[in-house]
C-alpha cells in the first residue's frame, strides 16, 4: 500500500484525470500511471493530455476494430450474392 498527500488543488486534478481517461478510481489511475513509469514509458506533462491522448487511442483501437468487422460483413454479403 502506498500513501501520499496532495494539495486540494492537486486532489481536483487527479479526480478530473480519473474522469478523463476512464479510470475507475484514483488508485487505478495511480496504479496505471506506476506501471507505464516503470515500464519506461513517456510521462505526459499534462493529466489533461494524457487522458486526451488515451482517449485518442481508444477510439482509434474501436475504429479500426469497427473497419475490420465491416470488411469481413462485406465478406459475407458478397458471398451470399454467388
């Protein structure tokens, strides 16, 4: 278990990030943000931009999913058609 102070100010932003990327909690978020820091993966300057940029590669990871699934439906519907 791990614990630290933040200021209010601090503690709004945190709670803003969680909202932002999805987290389910502070401790999820912070846990997430512990991994990629250990893992040695860039550390955005702004939580804002992180969760930006993690919404970003949602969306991207669904439209491509979604692309795959309309190609193999097409698939399909030309098969049914022979």
């Amino acid at each position: 278990m791990i614990s630290i102070r933040l200021s209010d100010d601090e503690f709004v932003k945190v709670r803003e990030a969680c909202r932002a990327t999805g987290a389910r909690s502070i401790s999820d978020l912070a846990r997430d943000a512990m991994r990629r820091l250990v893992a040695g993966a860039p550390v955005p300057r702004e939580a804002g931009e992180d969760g930006l940029c993690a919404r970003v590669e949602d969306l991207d990871q669904k439209v491509n999913h979604l692309q795959e699934q309309v190609s193999r439906l097409a698939l399909l519907v030309g098969e049914g058609d022979k």
